[in-house]
C-alpha cells in the first residue's frame, strides 16, 4: 500500500471515534425563554390542505444514532400536524446510495399512525447520495400528493455530505412550487444545507439535533403562509441570534523530523529534514439569525416576591420555589392580616368631584376589607370618615360594639357633594381622627390614615401630608391613576399607594392593602439576594482584645440576614502578617454556621497592608468561581484601625469598578486622611471613634447594606467567563465569548480541539 494512503487511512482511523459533545446549534436566548420556545410548540397547529414529505438520510456517514433523531423529529413535527386525508397528508422516503419509499402519502390517514410507522423505520445505510434522491422527486413527485393542487412541503433530513450534485435537482423541485426545508443531523455542511433550502434560507435551515427547537423553527416558518396557527394572538415569531457550528480539520506545522529520501537517477539515500504537522478536528462558528415562535408565560408578571423563583406549569399556570423565610407562603408573599396591633383611619372622598358612584365604589371597598380581614378576636382598631369640605367622623376608631355594627354605621355614611379639600381633611385627621389619647412610644398602636379619592384635590396637600406623617401617622393612598401623583405626594412613597382600574380591580387590592397595614420595616434585608463579604484587620496595630470585639460586632450584624444559598451568602477575610480566607460566599450555608465560624477566626499580629487584603478579595474571593452569584449585588465592609491603608485606594477602586460595592469602617479617634481616599465617589465611609463605640453604628452599616442590595447589578460583573473570556450582554442574560483553547458555557472546558494526531508529511482536507 503507498505510504500516503496508510498515513490517511491511520488518520480517519483516528478520528472515526469523534463525538458531539456541544450543540451545532444554539439560540442565544435565557432560559426562560428556551422554555417559551419548547411550550409554543404545543399551542401550533397545521390543518390547511398540504402534503408534507420527510426525505430521510439513512447513509453510513450519518449513522444510526442520528438517524433515530431524525425520526424524532419528524415524529415531533407530526405532533402539530392535523393528519386527514382532506388536510395534511404525509410520507415518508429514505435515502442512501438509492431512494427508498417507506410509506405514500395516501398511506394513512391519522397522526398516530404516521408516528407508529417512522417508529419502525429501519436504517438503511450506504452512502448519501441526495441528488439521486432529490431527482426520484422530479421524476415521480411526492408519492400519493395531490401535486400542485396543495402546497407541497418537502423536509430533508441529512448531513449534508452528498457525493453528488445537489443544487441543480434542488433549485428544480423549488422552481414546481416545492418548499424545501434542509434539517441538519450529525456534523453537517452547513453550505449544502443553505443550498437544498427555501428562501428566506435562515427560515428553512433547521438542526435535528435540538428536536423541540427544530420543530418550533419549521412550524414558526409555516405559520407565514397560514399553513400552520398559533391558538393564541398573543404569540409571536421573532428573531433570535444563534451560532452553527461545522466540524473542520485543519493541520498545523508542528516542526520538522528527520528523515531520509532516495535521489533520483542515483542509487544514493540522502538524509533531510521532513515537515512534521499536527492535524486537529475543530469546530467553527457561523453566526445567523433563528426565528422562533414564543407565547406569554404565566411567569411574565414576575409573580412570585422576595427573590422567589416562577416555575411555570404550562401557559396560564405557574408555582413559586421560595427563599426559607417565605416557604409555604402564596407567591412567597409574608402572610399577614389585621393581627396585627393598629389603629387605622379609613378616609373617603365624598365630593362632587369623586361623583356618587365613586363613594359607593369606597365604601364597599371598605366593607368588604372589614368583613374579610376584621374578627371578634382581632387587635386592630378601625374607624371611618368622610369629607368634602369639612370632615365628618362616622365611627372614631375602636368606638364601636362589634364588627356588624360597624358595618351598619358604613351602610349609613351620605354622599356629600361639594370641594374636594383633601389638604383640610388630612389636617383635621391628624389632630381629631384618632381620639385624645395619651398613649404614646411602645404602648401607642401603629396608627394608619387609609385615603380613599377619585378627585384632585382642591387645596394645597403637600403641607398637611408633612404634618400628619410628624404626628406619626403611616399614611396610605388608594385611587385611580389619575391622583396617582397626588397620592405619592401625600404618602412620601409610591410604594405607599394602591391604584386601581375598576370596580373589581379594586377589590383584588385588599390583600396587598392588608400587607401594607401590618408589615413593619425591619432591620437588614432578609429578602434581598446578597453576597456581603467582610474583612477584618487583624493586625498587631488592632492587638487581639479589638479584634475580639470587631468579631462581635460582626455577629451581631449577621443576626438580620436570611443566610442561605438562595438568599443572603456571607464570607470573611482577615489580613495582618498574611491574608486569610476564614471562610468563603459559599462555604457555610446557615447563619449559625457563619456565626460560629466567625468566632473562631484567627487573630495573625504582623503588619497589615489593607491593599494586598483588597487584591485577594478581588482575585480569589469575590469571584463566580469561588461562590459570587451571578447578576447577585455583592458588597464589602473592611473593618480596620487605620494602619496599613495607604496603599488601598487602587485595589478598591478596582473592585468597585468590578461591580462590587464597598464601605470602609475607620476605627480612631482621629480620621485618617489614607482612609477618606477610600470613601469612594458616594462617601462609603464610617468614622468610629473607638472598638467600644462599634455597637452605636450597627443600624448605619445595615443601612448602607440594604441600600446596596437595591443597586443596578449587572450580569458580567465580575465576569463568570473562566480564562479571560469575555462576558457579553444580551436580552436579560449573558454569554461567554471564549479565547482559543477554551470551550463550554463559561469557558471552562479545555480547547475546541475534538481530535488530535501527529503525523508526518501528511496531507488531509476539511470534510475528508
């Protein structure tokens, strides 16, 4: 055998094992919407007159695993297909060396008999010849169609890799009417594939290989020429970018070995040095565009609170997976109700401009608030008031015999008419609304003014707002869109105000009206997403005795959060004669673990440098691969005596340019002017005069936390791409754009090298 043919055929040898290890196809959407695409295949449906014919690759170089999932997705397509001898028709021909028909399109006549009959299909094998295939369909046409009477819809299955000619029988079927879809299986010539389908090509350029993606794509393209449906108008084809991949071999000079060659003429051997090449199977990307039908989820509402996660159960249904703190709970909302200890002042418009049916409109909000929320064992205290230009107090709050007799008293309020004075009424509330009590701090109820109004105002509201919310009186809004603005302006908060669309939108407020009546702030952030890492100077300049008190200061600040994965993850870092990691984001997932863990952090002496402390935290703490969530806020509070700082200032500019906000904690009786250079751009700075006096500034810290935990975050900050690669942007998620030699999700597999051999002077062309 020639040399040549050895080393070619040791080389296919070689690489006859490679195997697809990623998609050849990907559409760069989120996950959420990956999920549209495979649900809006169940609500397409094809039930126009067509005849669809699956022309199916069974040759060796496809092979019979990809064979099967050509199958599966013919049968997949057939799933939307109304089967009826009067609508859609299909069959079924499979190809290798020569056509073959596995079943006409007048063969049967239900969908669950086509499915039953490509289940049986048996893999032919021999090698792909598709023009042949292509010009038994000029010659015969689709056996058991209806011809040019229906639309003919004519779906190829292959690799691509013909070893005959196919634009020309294809470019003939497309010029009798035929739509040709071309189906990729296996590593496929993307080129040959763009030559076997339909204009627009990214329309009719499919891979079999993501089954539930392919079948969207082809009903997505039907759907334009009515062939196929969508049930509901609210679904929409759009387009998506999505990458194809073609497996390539390439060879690269390695260097040069010895070898030795005869001369010609003579009998003499002579010694040179012969190339030595390196030959490798890569995967290279084309960039395209995919154009895919999605539907409105039940997740799109965003439904589920405090950080929970939507998991939808088809189109119109949905659960919530909730942080701990809110297990069990609808939508992982708190339960509350009126339990709760509070007076509360129910105020009504009852002016022209807020028109009869308006304050008919209030008081059965009102009615039916009391009667679901109020019971005979209830510690909440109500009472009721109308006004137009004066106001009239019904019921004073708490001065009534029981919850029917309440009701009665609403029953009986009338309709005044008149100005709109809500600035008047506010004032008046304030001072008169709930009664001459003495009570005051802790043994004072909460008390809460509820507004109700239609109608602007017609006297000045902001100056008896201010004046009520100084007597301590928690002020809330319920109306229509148009006082809204008047409404925040009177709360101090849109998130203090309740708008409504109608009548029955009114009532569906009462539960979030109940929320607002009883939920308390409370210290630190339970419900936020956060990683907050914490450092500690644990030099001999803080001396042991400190350090032990900024490790209970620590502790005491942990006590607000909800640590666990899902919600708040805590880390701690301390420097002095080295850097430590005590404990990373991710390594305790309960708050008595983290607690427990950071009293036993060591205490190390030495000289600090604040700045080498800051560059570890950056490179092998606050990182995606050491436990930081991704599009999570991160935060860090450096906790130090002042020595060892000046050359911090760097370092934290560089992990607040990463996307990681950080407060510095300066303990002295004298500020330093090295530690006001690290407050950064928004004064991220507290001064304590002495360890003893950390206690004093816990609620400043939490604060600044909690604030942090609402900042913009943004998903590539810090990257999650692994070795250097570069995080990009796009539609609510993020991308890893790898540098040679890395693959995968986050660039975290080595190389796009599928294969690799060395071999001597050989020569190999891509697609051999």
């Amino acid at each position: 055998m020639p040399s040549f043919l050895l080393l070619e055929v040791l080389f296919i040898f070689l690489f006859s094992g490679v195997r697809q290890s990623h998609p050849l196809q990907e559409v760069h959407v989120s996950r959420e919407t990956t999920g549209k695409i495979s649900a809006a295949n169940k609500m397409m449906q094809c039930s126009a007159a067509v005849d669809v014919l699956f022309l199916i690759d069974g040759s060796h170089s496809v092979g019979k695993r990809s064979f099967e999932r050509s199958k599966h997705f013919a049968i997949m397509v057939c799933d939307a297909l109304d089967i009826n001898p009067e609508r859609v028709r299909v069959g079924a021909l499979q190809f290798s060396s020569a056509p073959r028909l596995e079943f006409r399109l007048d063969s049967f006549s239900s969908q669950q008999e086509v499915k039953a009959k490509i289940k049986r299909m048996v893999f032919k094998g021999g090698r792909t010849d598709t023009g042949l295939a292509l010009k038994y369909l000029l010659r015969k046409g689709f056996p058991g169609g209806r011809n040019a009477s229906v639309p003919q819809i004519l779906v190829v299955s292959t690799d691509g890799r013909s070893q005959g000619q196919v634009a020309t029988p294809a470019e003939q079927l497309k010029e009798r009417g035929v739509t040709i879809f071309a189906v990729g299986v296996r590593f496929p010539r993307w080129e040959e594939l763009h030559t076997l389908a339909s204009e627009p090509k990214e329309q009719h350029v499919l891979m079999a290989e993501q089954a539930e993606d392919a079948t969207n794509g082809l009903l997505s393209t039907l759907s334009k020429s009515a062939v196929c449906t969508v049930a509901s108008p609210d679904c929409k084809v759009q387009p998506h970018p999505c990458e194809r991949k073609t497996l390539e071999t390439v060879r690269e000079l390695v260097g040069s070995a010895p070898c030795w060659r005869g001369s010609r003429g003579t009998d003499a051997v002579l010694a040179a040095l012969c190339p030595f090449s390196s030959w490798k199977r890569v995967f290279v990307t084309h960039p395209a565009t995919c154009y895919r039908t999605t539907c409105p989820g039940a997740c799109d509402s965003q439904p589920c609170q405090n950080g929970g996660t939507c998991v939808p159960e088809g189109r119109d249904r949905y659960h919530c997976v909730c942080p701990p703190a809110f297990g069990g709970e609808a939508n992982c909302a708190p339960k509350l109700s009126l339990e709760c200890r509070i007076d509360v002042l129910f105020l009504l418009a009852s002016s022209a401009g807020t028109t009869p049916e308006g304050f008919l409109r209030a008081k059965a909000f009102v009615k039916r608030f009391l009667q679901a929320s109020l019971s005979e064992d209830s510690r909440a205290r109500v009472g009721v008031a109308w006004y137009s230009r004066e106001l009239a107090l019904a019921v004073p709050v708490g001065e009534y015999r029981d919850v029917p007799a309440l009701l009665r008293s609403l029953d009986g309020l009338p309709f005044g008419g008149g100005a709109t004075l809500t600035g008047h009424a506010l004032r008046q509330a304030a001072d008169h609304g709930f009664g001459s009590t003495t009570r005051t701090g802790q043994d004072r109820p909460r008390r809460v003014v509820v507004l109700l109004t239609e109608s602007p105002s017609q006297d000045e509201v902001a100056g008896p707002a201010r004046y009520a919310r100084t007597r301590e009186l928690l002020l809330l809004g319920v109306g229509t869109d148009a006082v809204r603005a008047e409404l925040e302006e009177i709360t101090g908060s849109p998130k203090r105000v309740l708008v409504h669309a109608g009548p029955q939108d009114l009532f569906h407020r009462i539960p979030e009206l109940r929320r607002k009546l009883c939920s308390r702030p409370r210290p630190g952030c339970q419900a936020q997403s956060l990683d907050l890492l914490f450092m500690l100077d644990a030099s001999a300049s803080v001396g042991p005795e400190n350090f032990a008190q900024m490790q209970s200061f620590v502790r005491s600040l942990m006590l607000p959060f909800d640590v666990n994965p899902d919600v708040t993850q805590v880390g701690l870092v301390v420097y002095g004669s080295r850097v430590q990691t005590a404990f990373g984001l991710d390594t305790h997932l309960t708050r008595a673990a983290v607690l427990r863990a950071t009293s036993q952090a060591p205490y190390l002496g030495g000289m600090g440098s604040a700045g080498t402390a800051l560059l570890h935290v950056y490179d092998k703490v606050m990182t995606v691969q050491r436990g930081a969530r991704p599009g999570v806020p991160k935060a860090v509070v450096l906790l130090t005596g002042g020595m060892g700082v000046e050359d911090a200032a760097v370092p934290i500019q560089k992990l607040r340019n990463n996307g990681v906000s950080a407060l510095v904690v300066g303990v002295g009786p004298v500020l330093r002017e090295a530690l006001r250079r690290l407050a950064g751009p928004r004064d991220s700075l507290i001064h304590v005069a002495s360890y003893a006096d950390l206690r004093y500034h816990q609620d400043a810290l939490l604060e600044w936390v909690c604030a942090e935990a609402k900042q913009p975050v943004s998903l590539c900050k810090p990257s999650p791409c692994l070795h250097e690669g570069t995080c990009i942007l796009h539609n609510g998620s993020y991308r890893c754009e790898c540098r040679d030699g890395w693959q995968g999700p986050h660039c975290g597999n080595p190389g796009n090298v599928v294969g690799a051999a060395c071999i001597p002077g050989a020569v190999l062309g891509a697609g051999t």
